[in-house]
C-alpha cells in the first residue's frame, strides 16, 4: 500500500467518519448512563453507533494490516510498536496525571502498589483506572474507549502468526478460518456459551472478555479475507449489500456477522471504487483518527464533570472539536514522528551488507 496508486482510496476519511460515529455514540450514553438516547440503538435495537464504528475500524485494519506483513515481514512488528503505542502511552498518561486530578482524583493517596497497577495497565494496552475520578457522573471512566486497543494489538499478533503459517498464500485456509470465526459469534447464544464464558475467565487477561474476542477477531478477519480474496467491487452489489446490513440491524443475533459480511462489502466497495475527491484527500496524509478515537472520550467526560446540565447537541460539538484538535495534535508531535522511525529501521535494513546467495548477512 506504498505507491501512490495505491493511497488513493478512502481509508482515511473512513477512519476519520467512524472516530466521529463514536462520539455521536458516547455523548448521549455520557449524560444518560444508558442507551436511551443512542441513536443507531432507538432506530434498529441490536447495535449502537460506537459498536458500528468499532466494527468498521477492525475491518480496515484486517485489510491493511494483512497486507503491511505481505508487504515487509521484518519490519511488521517494529511498524505495529511504533503505530499503536506512542499515541496511547501519551493518551494513557495524560488520562492519570491530568484528566483524573481534574476529575476529583487525589494522585497523592495512591499507593505504590497501585502506581504499579497503573504502569502495568498502561504496558498492556488496558485503560486508564484512578480510584475517585468521576465520581457521581452516569459513566464514571477516564477513557471509555480505550478498551479496544488491546483487542486492536491481539488481532496485531495474530495477523504475523497468519502470515507466518502461510494463510495468505493459501486462501482457502484464511477463508475456512474466517467462517469458524464469524459461526464462532452464535455459539455465545447456546448454554453452552455462558459455560464458556465462565470457564475461560482465568485466562480473560491474555485472549480478552470471550465475546468480544470472538466478535473483534472474526471481523478483523473479515477485512484480510476481503483483501486476500481481491474482488472486484461492484456497485450494484455493495447497494445489495447495503440493504441486507440495513435489515440485519434489526435482528440483534445476525448484526455483528452482516457489518463483518455484507457490511464489510459496501466499506470496501467504498473506500476503493468510489472517487468523490473529499473520500480521496480528507484525512489521507495526515491520519489524525486515532487521536480523535482515543481523545474524545476523556474530553467528553471532562466536559460532563464541569457541566452537568450541558445539551446533547452542545456536549457532541464541543467533544468534536476538542477530540479533532487533541487528535491533530496528538498526530503532529507524536504518532507522525514516531511512525518516521520504521523509515529508519527500514533504511538501516538496506544498508545492511548482503551476505552471499543474496541473503542479508545477520546481525
């Protein structure tokens, strides 16, 4: 996905659109503790807009992440290091010494074991927890949505062990995978899937909450199954496509499988057919969505805490704003100069001597 030909799509301001969704999602949820006034939930009852957007995340990153191990297999985890933690860390930090203090927390009472916890936390992806921030507000978190980041950086790790077996040159294996994975959701609407649940629970901090495992993997599987099968999107299909997701989102036990599925069809169909200029150029250089995805959260919140009787409509501007201006910041003088060090790395790469038969000498 390095030439120029290959940048022209929509990725960008589709990640853009789904980090917003999110905030549509959480303002009401941030005021209500509730799904009351969540839009997507009132209209179709099985999934709300956050739930959507994470979806829509996790199937662009199967498709791009798939083809970033194709692409450069030495270097695949330096770039997922450099892609995923610098922006989180500063995120994650800024949460516990600025957000929470201003939220009623008293950093001083911590213990040291609980400073402890909280560098472990941040070392595993997890979110952000200080005893007493928030307290008495509906939702009382620092980051809401920095759950998934986690799950983000598993579906990392499974994408190399993917490659590392051959899955993407062999594509019936991707695709028999993919299926277990997406049957694998309606096993958790069996008995035996509350059996499951409950026995796995010891070993939640390594493969996560197993719902939310499943769900995640299998559209994240979706999107590499997407790339690897290399279809050549039509509109009157993606339009079908549409119409099928639109009724699933009725029937709260097929939604997550047909976002993944028919879903995933109009995304690509989208991000990589349709030439509408602003699709093409709005967030494509400067890719300022992770920011906004991990910023809107503690800025929404902060805004609640302050303001208790603040107006939907104004709670979801003001979010916005501050979420698009913590995010440009956050790409400008973190994510972007640390995503400059895989050029180096890969630099370096080059410039190792060749040993003989044409093999890189070893380090």
């Amino acid at each position: 996905m390095s030439t120029v030909a290959a940048r022209q799509n929509g990725f960008g301001a589709l990640r853009l659109l789904f980090a917003s969704l999110v905030i549509f999602s959480h303002s009401p949820q941030m005021l209500d503790g509730s799904m009351a006034r969540e839009p997507l939930m009132r209209i179709f009852g099985a999934m709300n807009l956050g739930e959507l957007a994470v979806d829509g995340f996790f199937l662009i990153s199967g498709y791009l992440i798939s083809a970033s191990f194709v692409s450069d297999p030495p270097t695949y985890a330096w770039k997922r290091i450099l892609r995923i933690y610098p922006g989180y860390i500063v995120c994650y930090l800024l949460c516990i010494l600025v957000v929470a203090p201003l939220a009623g927390a008293h950093l001083a009472d911590l213990s040291p074991r609980r400073w402890v916890m909280i560098v472990a936390r941040m070392l595993a992806l997890k979110s952000p927890e200080v005893d007493g921030a928030f307290t008495g507000v509906p939702i009382p978190a620092l980051d809401g949505s920095m759950w998934t980041i986690v799950y983000e950086a598993r579906c990392y790790i499974l994408a190399a062990l993917l490659g590392l077996c051959g899955f993407y040159r062999r594509r019936s294996l991707l695709l028999a995978l993919t299926a277990v994975m997406l049957l694998a959701n309606f096993v958790f609407l069996l008995p035996i899937g509350r059996t499951i649940i409950s026995d796995t629970r010891p070993v939640w901090a390594v493969f996560g909450e197993p719902v939310q495992a499943v769900s995640l993997t299998s559209v994240f599987l979706c999107g590499a199954a997407f790339r690897v099968l290399r279809l050549n999107y039509r509109g009157w299909v993606a339009a079908l496509c549409l119409l099928v997701l639109i009724g699933a989102l009725f029937i709260p036990t097929l939604a997550g499988v047909a976002v993944a599925t028919a879903g995933g069809y109009a995304l690509f169909w989208t991000a990589l057919q349709v030439k509408w200029r602003p699709l093409l150029t709005l967030n494509a250089k400067d890719d300022i969505s992770y920011g906004v995805y991990l910023y809107a959260w503690p800025v929404g919140e902060l805004i609640v805490w302050f303001w208790r009787a603040v107006p939907l409509p104004v709670l979801v501007l003001a979010t916005f704003v501050g979420a698009v201006a913590c995010g440009a910041v956050s790409w400008w003088l973190i994510e972007k100069p640390a995503l400059a060090l895989k050029d180096r790395f890969r630099a370096a790469r080059k410039a190792e001597p060749a040993a003989p038969g044409g093999e890189l000498a070893p380090p």
